[in-house]
C-alpha cells in the first residue's frame, strides 16, 4: 500500500514538473528569457543607434558635400558674371564707343558718318561675341530706349524703355536675371547693362549685353562630387527648369516643376536642404541656394539609394551581428538554465508537498552549489517547522487560556470604571446640596454678625464660606469630568457677542487678578464680531485659563488676547479641527466653516519645564507634588477644559518655560454645528488619547491638544 502511494506521489510530481515546464513563469524560461532579452536589446539598440545615427550622420555628410557642390557652382556663377559684366566693360574704352556715339545718334541713317560708325560698332559687338562667347546678343540704346544697333538686326529700332536694365543701365553698371522670362530651351537668362559716356562724361547711351546660357548649362552640368544619379540645375520663380537636366531630353515641352521645397525656398528666398522627391519622382537628398542676384534657385542632389547605399550595408551587417548574439544568448541561456532550472524545479515541487502538509517529506537536492546549500537549509527549516509547529499548538492552547482570563478582567475594568463615573456623579450631587446649605447659612451669619459689628466672627464666618466655596469647586470640577466621560454633556449653542463675553469674563476674574497683585491686560481685535457655541462652555473656559494663570502668577502680567482667523492654514498643525476627539457623548460637533477665535492667555509666572509639561493633561495629576501642596486644586481642570474645546470642535496649545510664564491659547469654532453620526464614529477612535506635548531645547514649547480648565459660573476655581 504505502509503495503504490509513493508510485502515485511521484508520478503526480512528474506531471507536475512537465507542467511547470511549459509555463512562461518557471525559472527557466525566466532565465532564457533574460539571456535572450540582455543580448536582444542591447543589440537592438545598438543597431538602432547606429541605423539612425548612421543615416543622420550619413544624410548630413551628403548634404555637406552637396553644400559644397552648390557653393562651388555659386561661385563658377558668380565669375561668370563678372566676367559678363568685365568683357562688356571692355568694349567701351579700347575702341572709343564714345567717338562713334555722336554720327550714330545725330546723323541719319544712310549718311557716310552714320554708316561708317555703325559698321565699325557693329565690327566690335561681332567679336565681342565671338572671342568671349559669353553673349549672345549685344545692343546699344540711346537715351529714350531705343535700339541703335544690336547684332541681332531684327532688334534695332525697338523699344526697350521699360525695361529694368535699361534705366538701370542709365545709373551704372546692372545685372538683370530674366529667368522669369526664360525656360528650359530658351537662351539669355542674364543681361548686364552699363552706362556709355560721352567725351564730356556725361550719359549718351547704353550699352546692354545679352548673356549666352552655354556656359551656364555647362557649369550646371558638370557633376563632379554627385555620383551617378547627382546633379545640379537652375530654377525661376515661375518653377521653369532654366538649365538642362541630364536625364531629359531637351526636345521635350518646357519642365515646369510642382516641388514644395522650391516653392519655399522662392517665397522665402532663402536656403534649405532635406528629403523629398525631385521633379523626375526620384527620392533624394538635395540643397537648394538661392542666388540673389539672379533671382533663381540653385539645386544640388543625389538620389537617396546612391547617398545611402554604405549606411544601408552597416544596417544589413549589425542585424547579422544582432541575430548572431541572440542565437548565441539562446544556447547559453539553455545549458545555463538546464543547470540551474532543474534542481530548483525539484525544491519547488517538494516545498509545494511540505505546503500541502507532509512536513515530513525533504528536499533530494545532493549537490555542493549554492542550490545544494539551499536543498540543506531547506530540509533544516523543515524539522525546525515541525518543532515550531509542536510549541505553537501548546502555546495557542495556552494563549487561549489567557485570552479568556483577560477578557474577564476587561469587563471588570469596565464595569468598575462605569461604577466609579456613576459614583463620582451621584457622590458630587450628594455633597453639593449640604455645601449649599453650608454656604448660605455662612452668608446669612456673617451678615448677622457685620450687623452686629462682631469683626472676629466675621473674619471666621468668611474663611467658612471661602472653604465651602472652594470645595464646592471642587466637586463642581469633579462633577463636570464625571459627566464627560460618561458622555452626558450636550452644548446648549447660541448667537452671542465676544465682547460682551470678554466684559463678563473680565468683570468676574478680577477678584482672582488682584489677589496675587497681578495687572491685567487686554489685546481684543476689532473684527471679533459674534460666534455661534455654548457661551456658558466658552466662559468656563476663559474663566479656568485666566484663573490658572492668576494662581501661578504673583505679581505678575497676565494678557488676555483674542484674534479672529479666516483660514484652518493660518492654525498649528497641532490643531485637528475634524472632529470633536470625545468618545461616548450623545452629541458631539465641529465647526462649519473655516474661522475660529483664538483665545490666547498669557502669564509671567512660574512656567513648567517639559517633564511637568508630559503630566498636564492627566486627570488628577499636575505638574508636580510640590505644586499640589502649594497650590492645591484637584487636577482636573487643565482635563475638563481639553474636552470641553475638543467637544465644541476646537482645541489648546500650550507653551510654556520655566521661570518665564506660560501661554495658553484655546481655539474654537466661530460656528459650532453637531456632527453626523458618521463622523462622530470616526472620532471615536481617538478615545481618551492624552495630548503628547514637545519639548524644545531653548524655549521647552509644547504644542498640545489641551489647556487649563476651571468653573464656568461666576465663581473661580482654583486648577
């Protein structure tokens, strides 16, 4: 039986293992994978890097050398016209033009003088044409525009007036293109003009040269530095193929060219260089010039295939390389993967049986690698599980005991902390009623004992009441605490004024400022206005801060100040102004808007250092026993005034240095509103949290949650 099981195991774990296999995720894969993928990328971006730069780099160097094509043949341009312009200057002077101008332009045709000056002129135009071979027509116009003589004798007699090189050619010497006049087929695209002078200096005629294109076509036609598909040409402003192309026949219509790029170039008469398709449809790289002067554009380019062609075999040469490496990452990734995948396939299977509980199954891994020393520490982590497991079952049993002993004890501590609330509540109520009487019945003496003029008595009826007061103080504090950890203070919120607050206040509290010879100051801003909240809760608190400080402070400055603030951000970060913090009241609330009213009560007594400080807002505690006896109180002021501003929404900074004073600054809501239950849940959750004070080094300033606290009628309490 127990061999079928084992055959059964190991056949499922066979299966298993095959199935692992083929999954992407198994380790193996994930390391053929990487192998494949550390060579492929790499490699894809090495091609790439170098396809692109290749091609970038490649695209300038051809667009650099046809920068130069363009630049040299800008410059063959340029010395042919000067030379156009240089051989029609040197007609004028070596044979006088200007002693033959007065016969032509004064004697009738026909006339010995007119014929022999024509004769003579025309002699020197005809071989002017013939030496040079740069014209192919040269005029001489007089001062109206008329054609003289021409070598062209259909010419002379018209009218050239209009013409630009004309009245151009009356100032000084001109060029004028007439490429947009002229097209592919068509001579003279250039004309150059100069002024002819008499022997008085003075403006007779002009003479005008019609440019011969033979050499411009041979100039646009030489290819040096383009290969076999590069040429040159010229272009018009009316996108006619000016210059012959190499690869069209010239007995074919005019070519008119439908190019972006040239129609940029014209409109912006500036240069460019790219990518496009030229006007045979052929993809190439070209530079186009434009040329002043002639108003015509210069165009270099190469067909792409020929520009790119070693750019194209360093593609095809790094793909090989590329494919090479990946071949070579894959192998290497199957024997390393084989190696490593298998044993781990092993471990992976007999940690999936220990999972499914056979903890007393090990790992068969015999190998002295790093995986063997996994197998090893695996097969001891799996006897030490059984060990952990054995103590953890004893342990539960035992945590289970002690669970239930503590969940007892909980109920206890509740239930006796609801006992003693409910006794501080019924106990203080007990004793107000006899103190009450107590205190009335001290009143009623002593005022029977003034009538009867009895000082001694009086002064002893006074310290009666005055202790009864005080301890009805202290059970009125004991009172209020009691209430509010039970949750049975609700706010009675109405419309009020803060000044007419700060007046009440400050006419009750000065008995207690005189006491101790203190002085009293009042920093009250202009905009307080009214606020919505409990004003007997807001007076108690006023009243428990300024009591404070006139018990601690002796001859003394106490300043009470209240600002009004229109934005949470100009509050201490220590402020929570979500909820309320209180848990158990039967209504808590919050403010409804974005003011608050700080009330801010500062001292120059005592102070507290920062381990007093920690203890402040503890109930029944203050900051040390020294301060106890010396002071008394009963510890729950500083308490009852934190809940009291967190139930309205608000909260208490304090800070405070030793032997400096201290300044406590309550702030609350302008608007107090009752919260959804929804959020008196979430506030909830920081029952009872004791606010934590900070410390610093120089001035031992604590940012707090709370304050002090005191009575809220018209008698002080002492803290």
């Amino acid at each position: 039986m127990k061999r079928a099981t084992e055959a059964a195991a190991q056949q499922t774990s066979q299966r298993y293992a095959l199935f692992q296999g083929l999954r992407v995720g198994t380790i193996r894969n994930r390391l053929l994978i990487a192998f494949v993928l550390l060579v492929l990328l790499p490699a894809i971006v090495i091609s790439s890097s170098a396809v692109i730069f290749g091609l970038n780099g490649g695209q300038q160097q051809v667009i650099n050398q046809l920068q130069s094509v363009a630049t040299l043949k800008d410059e063959q341009i340029a010395a042919w016209l000067e030379s156009l312009r240089t051989h029609l200057l040197s007609v004028l002077y070596p044979h006088q033009v200007s002693r033959l101008l007065d016969p032509l332009m004064e004697q009738e045709p026909g006339s010995q003088a007119y014929d022999e000056a024509y004769a003579e002129l025309r002699t020197h135009f005809e071989e002017l044409i013939e030496a040079t071979q740069l014209f192919e027509e040269v005029m001489l116009l007089d001062r109206q525009g008329r054609v003289v003589l021409s070598t062209t004798s259909s010419t002379e007699g018209e009218v050239h007036a209009a013409q630009a090189y004309f009245w151009n050619g009356l100032q000084g010497s001109y060029t004028q293109s007439l490429s947009s006049a002229t097209s592919q087929g068509l001579s003279s695209p250039v004309v150059v003009s100069r002024p002819v002078y008499d022997e008085e200096n003075e403006v007779r005629a002009v003479l005008v040269g019609r440019s011969n294109s033979a050499r411009l076509n041979e100039i646009m036609l030489q290819r040096a530095g383009l290969g076999d598909t590069g040429e040159t040409y010229l272009v018009g402003p009316n996108l006619l193929l000016l210059t012959d192309s190499r690869f069209e026949d010239r007995d074919k219509q005019v070519l008119r060219l439908h190019n972006e790029v040239v129609e940029t170039v014209l409109s912006n008469k500036s240069g460019l260089s790219g990518l496009y398709e030229n006007y045979r449809g052929r993809p190439v790289v070209g530079v186009y010039h434009w040329l002043p002067t002639l108003e015509m554009v210069l165009v270099a380019e190469q067909e792409q295939a020929e520009a790119f062609d070693a750019i194209y075999v360093t593609l095809v040469v790094h793909s090989a390389i590329a494919g090479t490496a990946v071949l070579l990452a894959l192998l290497s990734a199957l024997f390393v993967s084989r190696g490593i995948a298998a044993p781990l396939a092993s471990l992976s299977d007999t940690a999936s049986r220990i999972a499914a509980g056979d903890l007393h199954l090990s790992a068969g891994v015999e190998r002295q690698d790093e995986i063997g020393t996994l197998a090893r520490a695996f097969n001891q982590m799996t006897s030490r599980l059984l060990e952990l497991i054995e103590n953890l079952e004893q342990r539960l049993q035992e945590l289970n005991e002690t669970q239930a002993e503590l969940r007892w004890a909980k109920d206890a501590a509740e239930s006796a902390n609801q006992a003693k609330s409910a006794f501080l509540a019924n106990m203080s109520h007990e004793l107000r009623t006899p103190l009450n009487a107590i205190i009335g019945y001290s009143e009623m003496l002593q005022e029977d004992a003034e009538e009867l003029e009895d000082e001694e008595l009086t002064r002893d009826l006074g310290k009666i009441k005055r202790a009864g007061k005080h301890l009805l103080d202290l059970i009125n504090d004991i009172l209020d605490f009691s209430k509010i950890e039970a949750g049975r203070i609700e706010l009675e919120l109405d419309t009020f004024s803060v000044d007419d607050l700060l007046d009440d206040v400050l006419m009750t509290i000065e008995p207690l400022i005189e006491r101790n010879h203190n002085q009293l100051r009042i920093e009250s801003a202009d905009d307080l206005d009214t606020m919505y909240a409990d004003m007997t809760r807001v007076r108690q608190i006023l009243f428990n801060l300024l009591s404070n400080a006139a018990k601690f402070t002796k001859q003394g400055t106490i300043t009470l100040a209240a600002v009004r603030y229109q934005n949470d951000q100009l509050l201490p970060d220590s402020i929570n102004t979500g909820q309320s913090g209180l848990s158990g009241p039967s209504q808590a609330y919050a403010s409804a808007g974005n003011e608050w009213i700080a009330f801010r009560v500062q001292d120059t007594g005592i102070g507290m250092s920062p381990e007093q400080l920690q203890r402040l807002f503890q109930p029944f505690t203050q900051g040390d026993a020294s301060t106890t006896r010396k002071y008394g109180g009963t510890g729950l002021g500083l308490t009852i005034t934190q809940r009291l501003c967190q139930l309205m929404g608000g909260n208490i900074c304090v800070e405070s240095e030793v032997g400096k004073g201290s300044v406590f600054t309550a702030y609350i809501p302008v608007r107090v509103v009752p919260l959804t239950k929804q959020d008196q849940q979430s506030g909830a959750q920081n029952t009872n949290e004791s606010a934590h004070a900070i410390a610093t080094d120089d001035h031992a300033t604590v940012l707090s949650h709370s304050h002090t606290a005191a009575r809220g009628d018209k008698t002080s309490s002492a803290v």
